[in-house]
C-alpha cells in the first residue's frame, strides 16, 4: 500500500498525533504536563506526609533549608520546610491537585455555557444575537482580574466560590469564537439540508453544528486552562481566592513572600517554580494545537 493510501486511510486522531508528536518541543510540554496530572491525583502515594494534617507536623521542623533531616531524625526535606514545618514538596504536590482542579473544572464550565450561548445566537441571529453578544462586549471591556475580584470580594473566600468567579469570567470568550465560527457554518450546504429536513434546531446545533466548531473551542479551552491557573494563583496571593485549609500553589508562594528578605527563598520559590512549569508546559501544548487545527498557520 502506498504512503498515499495509508494517509487517505488515517484516522483524524492518528494524524493529529502524527502532527503534534513532530514538534519535540510540544511533546516535551505534553509529557511534562502528564507527569504534573499523574502526580496531583496520585499525591496521597507519592508524598511522604499529607502537609495538612495538623497530626504529622512539628513546628520544631518550621523554615527547615533544603536537604534538611527532621527535628526527630525520621525524615529528610527534599525542598525544606514551611513556617508551620509542612514539607514543601508534600505541599507543592498537594497544591498543583488544586490549581489544576480549579483550573479544569472552572473552564470545562465555561466552555459549556460560553458554547451554547455562542451557538444560540449564531443560530437564531436577530435581537438574540444582538443581545448576547452586547453582553459579551460589556464583559470583555473589564480587565478579568477585576470581575474576579468583585466576585470574590461579594462571595467570599472558598474552593466553589472561586470556581463560580472564574466561570463567570471566562464564558464570554468561548462564546465569542463559538459564534464566530458557527457564523462561517451556517453558510453551508449542509446546514441548509438539515433544515430542509425539518430537524429540530436541537439537533442542528448540537449534531451538525457543533462538531465542525470545535477546532477553535479546544484550542482556547487549552490556553484558558494556563489563564484560570494563573488567575486563581493571582487571586490566592492577594489572600482573596483559596483559604489556608484548601491550598494551591497561589498560596504557598502567598505564605512564603515575608520570608524572602530573611533568605527563607525556598518557602515561595519551589511553589513559583512548579506554578511556572505548570503554566508553560499548557501553553507549549496549546500552542501546537492552534498551529495543527488552525489551517492558515499550517505550512
């Protein structure tokens, strides 16, 4: 069989792997964010003490350096110790369960709600349309941080209320590609079969409309992924976001700030490193999938 054959034959998943795996760069990106998924959801496995259990802490062991045993000998801190003499590592683990729980559940939320009101108004048109995008318009014109953080300051602090923050302020951009490129479909030959079939608008939308949108959705689900991580370690800094008892890496890096200009760097620099690691291997990934599934950057 001809390489001409088997490329006619492949599947679209084969070849957008085919495609992805090309670039060592991104594939280093991949591999570097499944080991960062693999280690959050096995963290209870893989650290040495569960950093919140007041139980297993000692505050004998607090601000501990690198490569330091534990005040009763039993332990060895790889990355030290916080002020309440939590292993960092233990912590930074525990920390990145959260900054990527937060930062999948709060975009796979806004990509539902951003994708049905973008595919509604670029169904229906008319005053709909004209509706849902001036609210569009009017989100996008504020700076996110600051929606988030008028959200915040009226909830409160917690693990759902920041969620809900994020969602909030991120559903305007997955409507607006959305519609943008459902606005292109609707020209179609086959859009305008299906209404001469007398399909419901349900079926459209969702069967034969949708599939052929979701190049763009999974590539800026991709970066908002980077984006709400980012957010929620911002908001967590600045004390608004997560409390002590729900850490992420926002957190960590918040607890560690006063101890800086004392020499204790490793209390906020390992938390900032993993947050950094985190975010650029997301945006290597997502970046090789806007060059793969967008055809005009493709050679």
């Amino acid at each position: 069989m001809s390489n001409r054959t088997v490329a006619a034959v492949e599947s679209p998943s084969r070849k957008l792997w085919r495609a992805f795996s090309s670039d060592w760069i991104a594939l280093g990106g991949l591999i570097v964010l499944c080991m960062l998924l693999l280690a959050a959801i096995f963290a209870p496995w893989l650290v040495p003490q569960n950093p919140y259990d007041l139980a297993q802490l000692d505050i004998l062991d607090g601000r501990l350096p690198p490569w330091s045993r534990s005040f009763d000998d039993k332990m060895l801190y790889w990355l030290g110790t916080d002020d309440q003499g939590r292993d960092m590592y233990s912590a930074i683990i525990y920390g990145m369960r959260i900054s990527l729980g937060v930062g999948l559940v709060s975009t796979l939320g806004a990509l539902v709600i951003g994708m049905t009101l973008g595919l509604t108004a670029a169904y229906l048109g008319g005053k709909t349309d004209s509706v849902i995008m001036r609210i569009v318009d009017i989100q996008l014109s504020f700076p996110t941080i600051l929606i988030a953080l008028i959200l915040l300051a009226v909830f409160g602090q917690g693990l759902s209320k920041i969620i809900i923050a994020l969602i909030t302020v991120q559903w305007a951009y997955y409507a607006r590609t959305v519609r943008s490129a459902a606005l292109v479909e609707m020209g179609k030959e086959y859009i305008e079969a299906a209404r001469c079939l007398d399909l419901s608008h349900r079926r459209i939308i969702f069967a034969h409309l949708l599939p052929n949108c979701m190049a763009p959705l999974i590539v800026v689900a991709a970066m908002q992924i980077a984006a709400a991580i980012a957010l929620e370690a911002t908001l967590s800094f600045l004390g608004l976001g997560l409390p002590i008892t729900e850490p992420s890496l926002g957190l960590l890096i918040s607890n560690g700030y006063a101890y800086l200009m004392s020499g204790k760097y490793w209390i906020s620099f390992f938390p900032g490193l993993a947050l950094l690691i985190m975010i650029v291997s997301i945006n290597l990934v997502a970046d090789r999938l806007r060059d793969i599934l967008n055809p005009r950057l493709q050679k």
